[in-house]
C-alpha cells in the first residue's frame, strides 16, 4: 500500500526538479522582450532587477559571513528568498503576457500551458524547499539574565540555540543550545 503513495510523490518532485531548467528560456525570452517591445521594459526591468538584488543578498550574505566572521539574522535569508519565488512567479506571468503578443496563439496556448505551469509548479516547490531548509524561526528575550537572540533549529528533532544580542541584523556569539525553549543550557 505503502509504494502508491510513495511513487506519485517521488515522481511530483522529479518533475518539480527537472522543470526547473524551463527558466532559462523564460529568461531569454524576457531579456528578448526588453529589447524588441520597449512597453514592457516598465514593467520587466524592474522585476528583473528585484530578482538581481534578491539573488545577490542571497549570494552575498554568505560571502561576507566568510569574509568578516559575521553572523547574519535568519530574516535575512529567508525574507530574500521569499521575495526572490514571488518576483520570478510574477516575471514568468508578464514574460508569457508580453510574449503572447509575438508568438502565434496556437504556441502561446502550448507555452503558456506547459511551460507556464511546469516553471510555477517548479518555483513554489524549490522555493518551499529551499525555504524550509534556510527558515530558523528567531525571537528576542532574557536568557540567564543576559539579551539573546533564540534560534529554533528543527530537523529530526527541535533544538534552540542562544545567541547574544546585537541588533536587528547581526548575531552575536553563540551562548549554547537547549532542548527546550529558553531551557537549561546544554552545550
């Protein structure tokens, strides 16, 4: 009974993987639109350079982390990241919208069916993923007498871990973890 279920997921999240390579004609195709119909440069250029920022902060925070010994808050990976799945949902919409006005209606339908639906359905799933992946639910309060910042690490199991606090976008130095929240110190 066990393998019914188990085959349709697997095969729902292949195809959310494999899917996500339609993104870059999408791409091409808005780069294209900028250039050949100079209306949607309003709308698509924007969208484009969210999508760049977004990228970059995602790409960057890492980097400086690395670089300067620096502990970013979760919010910012998760915010970006958040925003970065809704631009691109949002440029794939306007790209095929624009786009239909120089494909003939009988390849639109077929790319706006297909393509459309793949690169959405491949979106949400890699950004669910990759949201539940980087998402380290955060709050703010007293702990041993001291401001913390506690992060909740849930995998397997859930674990807390106690940071000093230094302002809305740094953490500082890791104080331990705990199996409770705002528990004995275990580490």
């Amino acid at each position: 009974m066990m393998e019914w279920v188990v085959v349709p997921v697997a095969l729902i999240i292949l195809v959310g993987e494999y899917s996500a390579v339609l993104w870059l004609p999408a791409l091409a195709a808005s780069i294209w639109l900028v250039v050949k119909e100079p209306r949607s440069r309003k709308v698509l250029l924007p969208l484009a350079g969210g999508c760049l920022v977004c990228m970059l902060i995602l790409w960057g925070g890492p980097k400086l982390e690395e670089a300067y010994d620096l502990r970013l808050r979760s919010w910012l990976t998760t915010g970006p990241l958040c925003l970065l799945v809704l631009l691109f949902l949002v440029l794939l919409v306007v790209t095929a919208w624009y786009g239909g006005r120089h494909i003939s209606r009988r390849w639109l339908r077929r790319l706006v069916k297909a393509g459309a639906a793949l690169s959405v359905y491949s979106v949400l799933l890699w950004g669910l993923f990759f949201t539940l992946l980087t998402a380290r639910p955060e709050t703010v309060g007293e702990w041993r007498g001291q401001k913390v910042v506690m992060q909740e690490l849930s995998w397997m199991e859930t674990t807390y871990s106690y940071y000093a606090y230094n302002g809305p976008f740094l953490l500082g130095e890791s104080l331990g973890w705990s199996e409770e929240p705002w528990g004995e110190d275990l580490g």
